[in-house]
C-alpha cells in the first residue's frame, strides 16, 4: 500500500472543527498510507472556530474559508488548489458540498449517509461531475480486510445459495436523554439535520451497506418497527427490520442506541445451503467460516487461506497483530487515491458509490415507511 | 438439592424407546440428583422395540406396557404404582398420554410443545386432574442457573424497564433434505407429528418461552416471516419474528435450522434503562450483565453476586467448575419432585405449566397465521 | 453408555458425609449413567454425621458404618455385599481403605492424589488385591470427550512429534487466609492431611496428569519454585515449574490458588511440529486445533471429524448442548463399571490406574524437592 | 493527541528499504498523528536498494544516503536537517547508528532488543548525547492504552500486592526450518546478527518489558531452560523462564516461535492480593479485571472507569471501534514528539528508555547463561 513514489494528492476538508468526530478520523485515515495531504478547509460554519482549526491543522492563512462555496471556487482556481475534498459536516449539510465540489471538478469523499433526504441523493446522483470528479463514501466497514475476505468467499461459491443474513449494529451510548451540549448526540437526534432516521440512518445504514457489500445480493423489500425509547426523542433510538433479498434469502437487521453493554457491536452472519460466516467489528481480525459438516475454522486478517483482497491489497501488518478501525478507514482513503490517480482498476467494485448512497437512502426511506405502516413490507424500489 | 432422605418417586415413562434422543434425556434427568426410579413403560408404539427397550431398562416384565391407555389404567391400580410419568413422544402423541395420566391421578411430565394443536392444548388445560395430579413442561432451558439469576435480576429491578428482547435459536443440522432413516428429523419435519410449526415449534419455542420467562414480560402481538429452504421440505426451517410485548418493550426472534456452523446457539440478551443481560446456552455458565456507564461483568454460574436462585437452589458444583444441559433438565425433575412431595413452595413460578404451554402454543399459531398473511402484526390473545 | 440392562452395581463409600464436596460428586457422578446403587457407607468418622448422613441417603441402618475396616469385614461377608466402594476422604485417609477394601476382594475407585506420601503410594500399588479387585483413580478432567479426543490426536500423529506442553491450573479461592471453619480449605491447607504439597497436590496434579494422558510422554525431570503467599500457611499455594520429557520435549505447568479472578482455570496446550492442540476445562466443550499453516479448528465435543473415543464412547448429548464436569465424572463411573463387569476392553489405557497415582505422587515429591534444592532438576526416578 | 498547531518534526531512517517489515512499520506509526516527516533515509547498506527505496518514498535525492555516519554528518551540518532518526535495522547495527546520531546531536528512535550485546548496550548507556538528544526504545506494546491502564491500576494500589506474573509470547512462525530467502526469519536466526537470543531476543524481551513496564517490579534472578528445536537451528526457538521479583512476587515467561496455531500471542496476567489482570494483545482493546471476591470486569480502551492515562493520553476513538497494533506504536512516536519538543512531562516513565534497552539485554544473558548452567538461578544484577 502506498509508499510507492506517487505524489500525495492535495485535501481539503469541510466540516472537521474542533471537537468534531469524524472528521478527526478521516484526517487520521488520510495520513496512514501517505497517500493525501491536508490543504485547505472550510472547517466550520463558525468562523473563530474555523480560523482555531485551521491553524491547529497547519493550514496556510489563505486557505482557511468558513464557506464552502467560497472554498470550492477559490480552490478551483489555484494551480496548487485541492484535488480532492472530505464532506464531514451533519448529514443535511452533505449535499450543498458535494455538489460544489463535484462541479468544481474536485473528488469529493463523503461521509454516510450520502444526504439526510432520498431527493438530495437522487439529485447528487445526476450531477455531471467537471472533469470526471470521483465520489467516495465512506461506509468505511467495508475497508475490513476480512470483509473484503467474506466478499470473496461469497462471489466464490464457498457458501453456495445465500439463504439467511442476519446484521446488527447494537450501541449503548443514547440509553439516556442526552443535553444539548452533547455535540455527537444532538444533530444524531435531531430530524433537521440528520433527516428522517435515527439510529437506522447513523449505524442501521452501516449495518445494511454491509450485508449488502459482502452477499451481493438485492433488496426486495422491508418490513420494519422503529422505536424511540427514550422519552422526547424525535428520531428512532431502536430498529427491528425484516428483510427479503430478491433470488429469495431472508434477513435481520437490529440497530439500536439504547442496548446497555453494547459498544460498537456491528455484527455480520451470513448463511449459506454450503457454508457460514460470522464476523464481528469489535474484534475484527477474525471471522469463523464454517463449510458444512466440517468444524469452524477461525480466518484470521491476512492468515492462512486469504483470499487475494484479504492477502494482498488490505493487508499492512501481519496476522496476530490486530488493525482495527482507522486502518479499514484508511483502506477506503488509499485505494481512493489510487483510483484518482487512474490505478484504481484492482479496486473495481471495493468502493462504496453514489449509488451505494442513494440505495441506502432507499432502505432509510422505505423503513421508516413500513414502520409508518405498521410494518407493511415495502418494497426499496417503490419509494 | 435431593440427597435428602426423601423416598425415591416411582417414575414411568412414554416414548422413549431405543434410538429415541428425548426420552434418554429425561431418564438421566431423572437419576441425577436421586429423587426418581423407572419402574414402568409403555416405551413405543412397537411392540418389539417396547420390549427390548423395557428389558434394557430393567423394567419388570408386568410393566412393560405397549399402550398408554392400558398402562395409565394398570399402574393407577397397583398400590405400587407410578406416582408420575415423562412424555416423550413427537408432538401429536403428547395430548393424549396427558389427559389418560392426568385423569388417573399420575404427575405428568411433558416434553414441550405441549401439543401439536392450540385446541389439543386448550382441552389438556381444562381437563380436571384426579387427586390434584401437577403437570411440568419441560422447558429445560429454564433450568439453568444463571437462566434463574436472570430472572431474578430482571425481576430485582436491576436492568430497570426492559426495551429490548433479542432471542435466537440457530441450528444448522437440516441444512440438507434428510432421508426418512433419519428419525429425529423426520417426525420434526412432518406436519402430521409437529403440527403446524416446523422450526417455530421445534426451537422457536424455546427462544420464545425463555425471553417470557426471564423478562416476565407478556407478548402482545407477533409479526412473522416463516421460511422453508429447504426443496420439499413442509414446515418452516428458518423463523424470523418481531415482536411487541404489552408496555412497550420490543423484541425479535430468530429461530433456524439451517444456519451453517450453529449447533445449539440459542441466545438471550435483554436491555433495560438501567441495563442489559447477555447469555449463550453453548457457554451456560457465564452470563453478561452490564449496568449502564459501567463495565461489563461476567457472572459465574454460582459466583460472586450471586442471587438467591442461582447461589442456593440451583447449583450443584462450585462455579468454575461447568454443568451443562443435563443438569439444567435435572433440576426440573428435581424441583418437580419437591413439588410432588408437597415441599415445592420454594420453586413457586420457575417450574412451566400447563399455561405456559398453551400460550407457546398461540405463539407457534399466530406466528404462523402472521407469517401467511404476509407479516401481518397478530395477536396471541386472537388466535 | 449404560442403559443396556446390566445389573447396577453395589457401590458403598467411604467419607462423603454431610457437607464434603468430593462424596457428593462422586455420587452424582455414579447415578448419572444408572449403573450403581448407593447401599452402605463409612460416611464419616464422626459417628452422629455418620448416621445422619447414611439416614439421608436412604442407606439401611446395618450398612452405615463409623470404620471403614468394619465396613470392609462386613460388606465382605453380606451376600449382597458392595461389588466396589469410593473412597473420598482426605489424601491421607486414602490409603488405609483402599488396601482393606482391595483385599477384601471390592473393587476401590479412589479420590485423587492417590494417597498422601510417595511411600504409601508405592505400598499400595504392591498390594495384592483378592479376587482381581480393580482400582480406579478418579483424575476426573481425563473423562472431558474433548481431552479423549486430544489424546487420539495425538497418539495418531496428527501433532507430529510433540515439543511444547503448557498446562495450567490457577485458581483464587486462597487468596486470602482461611478459617478453620472451611472445611474444604482447612485439609488442603494442612501437611498431616494433605501430605507435602499443597496446591500441586490437589490441583497441579490434575495439570500434570492431563498433560500426561494427552500426550502419553514420559516425564524426566522437574525444575520447581513453589511458594507459599499466604501468612502462616503451610503448604504452596502457588506452584511454577518447568519440566522435560522423554525425548526432547518441554514444558510448563502453573498451578495457583491466588490467582484472583480465576475460578478453575484448567487448561492444557501442546504443540507438535504438525499441529497444536489448545483446551480449557471452563467451556470444556471446544477445542482448538491447528494444522501448521492452516486455520484454527474448533472442534466440539461430538461435532465434526470426531474420532472414536470421543464420538462414540464418551459423548451423551449433541454438540452444541454442554456437558460439564458432572458428566466427565460420570464416565469414568460408567467405564469402571464396565471393567468391573469384564465388559471394558474399549476403555484400556483411559482410566486412570494404581500406576498413574504413584507416579503422580512422584511428580509432586520430585517437584517438592526441586523447589527445596532452588530449583535443581530433579529426575521422577529418582525419587 | 497531535493536530495541536506544533510543527512537524524532520525525520530520518536507518535501514527499512523495500521489503523491510519493522521500518514500514515505524513510518505508518510516524504519520498516524501527524507528527513527523521523513526526509532523509540510509535505506539499505545496498546503494540500488537504498536509492530506489529513497524514491518511492519521496525522499529528495541529496537525501538519499548508503551509509548512517554520512548520513549523521549530513544532516547535522544542514539547517533544514534531520531532528530525529528511525533505528530500524537488524540488532548488530543498533549500536553503531545509535552512537553516532546521539553524538550529532540527533534524536534517536531505536527497534528493540537495544542491541545485539549487553556490551554494546552499556556502552550506548555511557555516550554523552549532544545537545540533550533523546533516545525513545521502541517496546511498542507498551503504547497500547489498556496496557497503560493496567500500569495505573496497579500503581493505584487496585491489585495490592502483586504475587504471580505470567508473561506468554507464543508464534508459530518459525515452526519449520526457513530458508535463506526469508528475510525477516534468516537475521533472527542468526547469531552474528541477532546476538545471543533467538525467541528471547526478539519476542522474550517484549514479553519481559511488558511485565516490568505494568508491574514497576524489579527483577531479582532469573531460570531459564531455552531450546532449539528445528534440527539446524543456531538460536533458541522456545523460552521457558521462572521468574524471581525483589520482595517475592514469582513469575513464568513462555516464549515460542514454534507453538502451532499461535500467531502473536503475546499475553500478560497478573494477580496481586487484592486483585487480578488478563490481557491479550491479539484482541487489545479489552481487559478482564477482577476485584477479589467480584465478577470479573471486562475494561474496554477508554470505556467505562477508564484512569487518566488510558482514558486521555492514548486513545483516538471511542470504545468498540477498535485500535491495534499501529495505533499503539503511534503512540510512542506522537509522545516522543512532544518530549522531542519540550513538552513530554505528561509522558514521564512511560516512554522506554536506554536504561530499559540495558535491562533488557541483562534479562537475555542472564537467561541464556542461567540456561547453559541447567537452569541456575541467575541474579540480572550479576551479569
């Protein structure tokens, strides 16, 4: 991975202020391979804050703008202007950006989910990017080498017929009504900002884009109950859905804020009429892999039997000594740059997409339609 | 528990001859902790294999029964006579054996379902037994000790109001169509012996009865997705279930026989407002609990903090030390015993009764009613 | 196993009173497989508990005895005297019954470590027994499926030749000082009962032997450091020793009963030039198995590619539903009983013999000495 | 951590060309916060190697060197040179380069064991850095955040007095012979490169650092029996070690590259009178803690009752969502930048330092001459 002589590709970032989440993360994603450096940002709408943030990154005086927009054409317009940008702003704050950028002709990278509303990413979705701009999502799971291992072993018949898809993402950290003052929970809760689901947009989505990345199969249809436990709260903090994939396998998915012990427990179990699999995020250097009739076998992160994805591309350290979230975050960032730099042909398909982001804005919508409907199953392509 | 000086039950037995699983589970049951002997059988339907089935056991040859009916009416007459007897059969043969033992005075211990019809089991709810002659379900799961620490748990209050039931039941062992040698399979397969519920009744059940069990929380209503993958095969052999119980709680549960790599993973984990419960039968003597904004705990079969239930009644050995399936069965033969004996005041609401039989009963039904009206939410209380 | 229609064999015991851990086992133990019958005992040399405690196991008033000697001359001459007797008293009241018993013509199957000293040990083991009275060492952790499985294993090479053996028994139920009000801690504490060793006589001889029964090696020498944490106690509560084996091998064995956190953490690890092998008796049920340069297995007891002894032999209910200690005890019983009917071909070389005892015994002399000598290595034969 | 505005810190490496496993190592941790930049490298002692090496990771052309003492000359003469430099070659060339970069005034981040000889290692101990340069060893274990917390829980007294260490670092790696093409296998298992350890050099050491650096223990004497068991092989492939502390606490060290089915299975227990930890670094974000008496507790990195350290200092994202292996590394390298800076005071005691490079190599010779000497106690103090 990286450190192969290529020039670092030039980032900007909107959204990633002080005390932000995520943005942290992509700024650490974007490092570990080499692959990008740090230039420029709109870092927040607040221009103190702005201004703070931009210097504690290093940036240079000019390239520090508390508009987007602003950023976009000013950046443009450089001949040492960004190549690419990270959209890291709340979910309703996605699609102004990606749109600027993608018409700027700057690759945009894009935090989950693509928008907060199914229009904004059809919308996005028929944007001609100037240039040929790439668009990156970062459902950033999907970096996991033994993901990228599962995916394989599904494409390559080892669990034969996909029947039974059971994904979960169950956390703790809303069990209580949270203060105003709490940044993460407060725009998570709120429909403005985070659009119409709560814990399904925030980590159901993850769970979802998983189980569709590694089977590779379609959604029929879901039948969902959304609930709000937590007194006050506007959006869903528990999500209990029913599945059909199109060819006839059935699935779960449970998404929930309030599970009391659960900390990031995304989980994936995937069976087949041939074989098994079960991979967890919290220890995600392992996944069991059963063939039936045969004992379980314990895959380990670039251990015996990997696959080509697991062995070669996704891999920095050998197995035994655990990577974790940053590094798959990382994968997404590094195999990114390969693609903008036109090398991108082994990662064909590893990417999440613009439409990967419309689809999951389709399981949002189409969930929290059924939910509505007391749980009528509604098929994604008729919302 | 037993060791107590109290006079060994006299114990008969129907089903169970040679080759049957169930019923060679009951009898170890039975013998464990020392409070039942086997005197009589009417062992199978064959009259050959109740022979030899009864000479292996060493039952006299007068108590070699080839019919319940003649057996219930004989031992009820000898002054030496059964006091209970384990019902072992498939489904559909459990109504009948009930009500003839019932009706001749004799304790019946039932293997669950209770029957394999909600009216079969409406009339053996109604059926007056003679003498007062009591009815145990044998629901084993609920026999384990940190099983009745959960309960005690919930019940102290310590997860606070409970949200959020997840229960599962993977297997994997019908992935494949089998053959009519097989014998467990076979009867567990066919609607005529199960009843309408394939995996539903077979295991569904007891996902089901334990989430009942330890949250004490009563179901409302049921919305199903029942699947048969299986070419040919007539009952369900995957169940997806959401579930509403009465104040709000939500749940879903997972049944499967053909989710490849599971063996008996039957799985419970129950979140309050103040916290959650995690526990696996396959590793029965740990239990998760977590209060919220606190650690993790692992508690320890008969370990620290132990709850009366769990400390007292129900452990046999210290804990590091594992029991397992049997003993779990044991101790509801056991506690069953001191209920016999008049001295069951201490097992009041542990032991499943007849009630709680009905009501898996409407679970199985309005899951499959649910099921065929496309997820429809149905209520146990109509069906 | 059992159920075969042999008659069950008349079992007395010696010790085993009201309140001992290790009676109330080994009775369980020979009831689960129905193939004895409690009917006479020398429960206690405390007359009082000895009648309250054969009163409360249903024993006649004649067949409860205050002296093992009188209950051998008695049991001796009864036509329906006991066939054998278990012997469950502390380490140095082993020895006395078992060679009244043994030469009384009544099979013996003894607690373990064997006896108390090494010279006891090497009497014993001299006696001539009257009328081929057997003997049985009850190691119990050598009846868990998975470690008769382990030792297939090995014994059919899929290890290759073994090099490293780590066994381990850390406990932390004397962590802190005990009163002499706890029965169990006061005995094991005190050199006149216990013999010279404290935790590796109760404990780290149950490592040792598993470790001996799995890989069959012959140990040469000891290297040990035994400590006594605890004020005032006597004896090692905690026990690291290094060893060689006949033909190249080494390992470690650590054995503790300060080790907080720990409850019975038994576990035994070996590793070959082919493969390893890795087992903890706290969720006996699974094993890891490694072949070089493939993934881990994990196997389960009865599950896929079993071998012999443990699939068919040893193994009561379907993987995926536990069996525990009780169980692996149980075997051993049922075995026995088969020995003791002439029927027991198929268990040669897995239970436990005079000749395992008195080399256990060598094993915590040699260790005892070595630790004395700081650290000499110090040969088994040549103690 | 990082992204604080300071600038970043010119960087150097010796050794870590193409295919190269710990010099790839060591940049990735120095990029992760954003500390460091490498500007200049002697690669490779082979000049093609060194230049193409140098290329692909942008260094400059004039910064390109094939020697380290024209390397050291260079920079400290230029005023954009160097500030600090990456030792990451094999052991034998630890010493010269360390020398002559702490001579020039240049700050040194030094692979483990310090050196190839205890020698060596003194010597490195007496130089006079110039300037005040700084020495970091990287014993990067020591970075993970849960490892910190367990140094803060002991330090706190939560242990009381600690009795029993048991360090374990089983691979299985070098199971087979390996041939000369296997770069990373052929300098460990050569004296003239590696020194006098094999196993304990390269994994012993870390395994030892890491029960000293928890504990804050000293070390007393040490026995040790180290073997060699692949037919060729010059240096130890499996270390067994008993440990003796100052005030009495005992200890085991196992060491293997030879135990199948062990990837880096480096463990730490440690149990005082109070209370008990168990970590393992191939699942490093969770630690069991156990209060004598209490449920084991699982800690997670930065969850719930986390100290200062693990909570503060060492952590980049929140609990679940895993760190590994570079994370952990990063750690040293992003708190050596601030002690580089002026501004470490927060890190005191908890960055390995030459004085722990020497203990370190005093734990090696007093192990393989206590191993020479059939395992003799051997004092570290003596050798």
């Amino acid at each position: 991975m990286a450190e192969n002589g290529a020039k670092r590709i030039r980032l900007g970032m909107v959204g990633g202020g002080t005390g932000a989440f995520i943005g942290y993360v992509h700024r650490v994603a974007s490092r570990i391979d080499g692959d990008y450096d740090l230039v420029a940002g709109a870092l927040s709408s607040r221009p103190d804050v702005a201004q703070e943030s931009g210097r504690n990154l290093g940036l240079a005086e000019d390239r520090i703008y508390t508009s987007y927009e602003q950023m976009a054409r000013a950046e443009a317009a450089r001949p040492d202007g960004i190549e690419a940008v990270s959209i890291v702003t709340p979910n309703h704050m996605h699609y102004g950006p990606a749109k600027a950028f993608l018409e700027a002709g700057i690759h945009v990278i894009c935090d989950k989910p693509i928008t907060s509303t199914l229009e904004d990413a059809r919308k996005l979705a028929e944007i001609k990017p100037k240039n040929g701009a790439k668009f990156l999502l970062t459902h950033n799971y999907t970096g996991y080498p033994l993901i990228r291992q599962a995916k394989e072993l599904v494409a390559s018949g080892a669990l034969g017929n996909i029947r039974v898809v059971q994904a979960e993402y169950p956390q703790d950290w809303l069990t209580e009504a949270t203060s105003d003052d709490n940044k993460q929970a407060s725009w998570r809760t709120d429909p403005a900002r985070s659009g119409a689901g709560g814990a399904i947009g925030d980590i159901g989505t993850h769970a979802y884009n998983l189980a569709r990345f590694v089977t590779g199969l379609k959604t029929d249809a879901v039948s969902a109950d959304l609930t709000s436990f937590v007194a006050g709260r506007q959006l869903d903090d528990n999500v209990h859905i029913m599945l059909r994939f199109e060819g006839g396998a059935k699935g779960m998915l449970w998404a929930s804020q309030v599970a009391v012990g659960c900390e990031n427990g995304l989980q994936l179990r995937i069976y087949g009429d041939k074989g098994g699999l079960e991979w967890r995020q919290d220890n995600p250097n392992y996944m069991w892999f059963t063939e039936f009739g045969k004992p379980k076998q314990l895959l380990t992160r670039g251990g015996a039997i990997s696959g080509n994805a697991a062995s070669t591309m996704n891999v920095r350290i050998p197995s035994g000594h655990p990577e974790g979230y940053l590094e798959a975050f990382a994968t997404l960032y590094s195999q990114f740059a390969a693609v903008i730099r036109g090398d991108g042909a082994a990662y064909e398909g590893l990417l999440p997409t613009l439409a990967d982001g419309v689809e999951g804005m389709q399981f949002i919508v189409a969930s929290v339609q059924s939910s509505q409907n007391d749980g009528k199953w509604t098929k994604l392509s008729e919302v």
